[in-house]
C-alpha cells in the first residue's frame, strides 16, 4: 500500500483523496501540511470507527478514541497524572532503573544463545506504565501478566481485521454468523471483555484501598477527580477508566518494545555505529552506572541512533487517523465532513526534501559539526503533531534512553552465527542498508498480521557477552 501512495504522491502532490469502500481517504504527504492540518480544531475528531471504539459505546471513551469535550478533558487530566508520576522527571528515574536491571539479568540468560529478542524488553516496558497506573509490577515470569501480554497480541490481530468494517460500514449488516466468520467479531468482544474485567478488578482493589489524601497513581486520581463530573458532556465511570488505561497500554508499551527491537536489529547490522555507541557510553558512564536524564547531553550519538530508528521504521506509517468534523477548506480544497484524514508518515520520513539519502541508516544526519545531537523537526513525526501529538511521548524517549544504555552498555548484539550479511558500514549508501520494508516484515509478523514463514535467522538476534563490555571490576 505504500508504495501505491507513493504513486498517487507523486501523480497528485502532497494532498490527494483515495475513496476506499464508502469512505473518503484523504492523505497528506508533506510536514509542513500535517502540522497545519492537525493544529486546527476541525480535524481533532478520531472517525466512528470499531479500532477507536471496541466496545461499541453510543459515544467512544478514554483517551484515544474520544472527541470533543470528554476527550480534551481526558486528555488534560492523562497528560497532568503522568507528570505527576514522574513523565519526563528524575523521580520516576529509579523505577525505570529496576526494570533495566532485570532486563540485563534476562539478557545475561541468553547470552551467547542464538535465540529471539527477550521477552523481558516487553516487560520491562509494560512494567513501567503498570507502576504509574496502578502501583503494580508483575515478575517476568507471573502467569498473569503473560495472560496480560496475550490478550494484547490478540486484540490488536482481531482489531486489524475489523477495519474492513470501518472501511465498508455496510457490512456490519450482514447476518451475525457471516461476520463473525469473516471479521471475528464475536472474538473482538470476546477479548474486549476480557480486557475489561481485567482492569475492572484492578479498580475494584484501587476503590477498596483508596486513600483520599494520598492517591497512589493514575487509578487514584481518577477515582477522586471532580473536573470531569461538572461537565454534562463529560463521563466518568469505570468503563471510561478502564478505556483510558486500555489507550495508555497499547499507545504507550508497543512503539517503545518495538523500536528497541529494531535498535538492535540494526546495531547487529551495522557493527560499527554499535561499536561507536558502546564507546560513547563507555566514556560517559563507566562502571556499572546506569543513566540519568542528566547524561542525556553527554550522549549525543546515543540520541542520534534511536531518532534514526525512529525515523526509519516509521512504526505508525499512515499514522493515527484524524476525521473532520465539519465541512472545512483546507490548502485550496474543502475537505467534507467525515473524511479520514492521514499522515503518510512513513513517505514523509524517506522523502528527499527533509533528508539526504534518505534510504540510508546513518545516524550522523542528526549530529552538527561538533558532534551534538540536534533534534531536526522538519520531516519527523513518528509521535504525531498537533492537537492530538502522543500523550506518551516524553515517557516513550525516557525509556528509550535508559533501557537501551542497560542493554549495550552489557552486551554486544549480532546476527547469528553463519547469517550472511552484506551490510557492514554505516556510510550513506543505499545499495548497502536494510530498506525499510525489510524491517515492517519483522514487525509485522511478530504482530501476527501477516501469515507467512520467515526463516529463523532473520527471527533471531545472537547476544554477546564481551568481558570489557560486562564491566567486571576484578578485586586485586
């Protein structure tokens, strides 16, 4: 599909509308386009679609699929508790810290294994938004939370095929049995439920031990939130809370698992840039230190490698899609009320008017002269921009940062034994990088979304131990 619209691109130019079913798919292929279009309050709405409302209420809740007045106040009471946690401060450093260390106590299991990324990144990731929701942390290994994870995996496989009834609305009235033949409704709700009873007990528990003048976490504050309460327009119940945690999970824990991943997928392919990382991290934390937001400065390169993975993998490559929620003219066109309106992020993130070589895995780009890190705006929204910009991203760059210092600071990350490779420098060369389809194909299946067998080293990623890379202090 994206090369299709890499097609209409440039057949078209940077706005183009593409009617799929019954609805109309308008796309923006330019930055300085979607940071005008999604800084309007006209195209704020998220569409009545089944993925931003699984639980098929009259009027979607939580964060993410909502509008109006229940979305910007869910939105501004999410965005304050997270700060609240510690989002983007030193406090909610040391929890980050912990689960950094179990990481590398699991890594230290498979070290010298040819064996898929730990599972433990995952967890590590999902541990943290655990703690600022509900004061929880699960072990690696509880059962519950492995019941946790699958659920996730689930739903976001049946959610995919429930788009079709987003795009052709007429089919949701074929008779039951037929739609839950072809879209797996029935398992949709099923696992729906599911979620939901989930997060119901942990309200219940929250409810039975709550505090008024000491809230724990997120669950807390809600309980004992009145801003939302004096507004009609807004709703607060269990199952708007229970949403909203939903939103934080499955915004919050899968961009970062995954671009961790595809950070090591690509370090084992460039050994230099990791070789080049390890060093810098080597003269900024040496011993067993793990970072603070402090040493952000003193880790330029460090930066530079996760916004070029960002840059590339393009997790979200159509980005989250916006509706216009009135009729509205918009660079010379009027964009009726109703349309989808789309980033193509992923087009955005390879096109030659924001970035050199674009095809090229070269973390240098996003250095100056002197070696520090300068984060470029134009052409780089892997977060989004606008009204409706991430809630989570300045937790997503906090553990991007630290996890990924505990993991190369340890360890050394490559191919498995015999894997042929033919890219070995870091340099610009497009004939000489992994493109960005080969990566979407990792990820991809890892979601189960595409059914196809994949041999086992492009699975795999061999862990290393090096002796200088454990920082071992030996007694004299």
């Amino acid at each position: 599909m994206e090369e299709q619209l890499d097609d209409l691109n440039k057949e078209h130019g940077d706005i183009y509308v593409w009617r799929m079913g019954t609805q109309v798919m308008v796309f923006l292929h330019s930055y300085e386009m979607c940071k005008e279009a999604f800084a309007r309050q006209e195209f704020t709405h998220r569409p009545d679609w089944l993925f931003f409302n699984p639980s098929n209420e009259k009027v979607a809740l939580g964060v993410g699929g909502s509008n109006g007045p229940h979305w910007h106040t869910n939105r501004r009471f999410t965005l304050r508790q997270l700060k609240n946690q510690g989002m983007g401060k030193s406090t909610l450093v040391s929890g980050i810290h912990e689960q950094a260390n179990m990481l590398i106590g699991k890594f230290q299991e498979q070290a010298g294994k040819s064996a898929a990324v730990p599972y433990a990144i995952r967890v590590a990731v999902v541990n943290v938004i655990w703690h600022m929701v509900a004061s929880i942390t699960y072990d690696v290994d509880d059962p519950k939370l492995k019941e946790f994870m699958q659920l996730m995996d689930d739903f976001g496989e049946m959610t995919y095929y429930s788009t079709f009834l987003d795009i052709f609305p007429w089919l949701r009235n074929i008779p039951a049995f037929l739609k839950n033949r072809l879209f797996a409704l029935d398992q949709v709700e099923i696992t729906d439920q599911k979620f939901m009873n989930y997060f119901y007990e942990v309200i219940k528990e929250h409810k039975s031990s709550l505090d008024p003048e000491n809230p724990r976490d997120l669950i807390d504050s809600y309980l004992l939130d009145t801003e939302g309460m004096e507004q009609e327009e807004v709703i607060r119940s269990d199952k708007d809370l229970a949403l909203l945690i939903f939103d934080l999970f499955f915004a919050g824990s899968e961009t970062t698992y995954s671009t961790l991943t595809f950070a090591m997928y690509y370090l084992a392919a460039f050994p230099e840039a990791q070789r080049k990382l390890q060093e810098e991290i080597d003269r900024a934390l040496p011993g067993d230190v793990l970072p603070t937001l402090e040493d952000r400065a003193s880790l330029p390169y460090l930066e530079a490698v996760l916004h070029e993975v960002l840059r590339m993998t393009s997790l979200v490559p159509g980005g989250v899609q916006h509706c216009a929620s009135r009729d509205t003219h918009f660079a010379g066109y009027t964009i009726p009320k109703g349309s989808i309106i789309n980033t193509a992020a992923a087009s955005i993130h390879y096109d030659s008017r924001y970035w050199d070589r674009p095809e090229s895995f070269f973390p240098e780009r996003w250095l100056d002269e002197e070696g520090k890190f300068c984060a470029k705006k134009e052409g780089f929204l892997p977060f989004g921009v606008g009204k409706r910009v991430c809630l989570g991203e300045s937790l997503a760059r906090m553990e991007l940062f630290i996890l990924a210092v505990a993991v190369f600071k340890n360890f050394t990350i490559s191919p498995p034994p015999g894997t042929p490779s033919t890219r070995r420098s870091t340099q610009p060369d497009p004939a000489d990088v992994p493109r960005a389809k080969e990566v979407r194909i990792l990820r991809n299946l890892r979601v189960r979304k595409l059914k196809m067998k994949i041999e086992e080293a492009c699975m795999t990623i061999w862990i290393m131990v090096e002796d200088l890379r454990m920082k071992k202090i030996e007694e004299p």
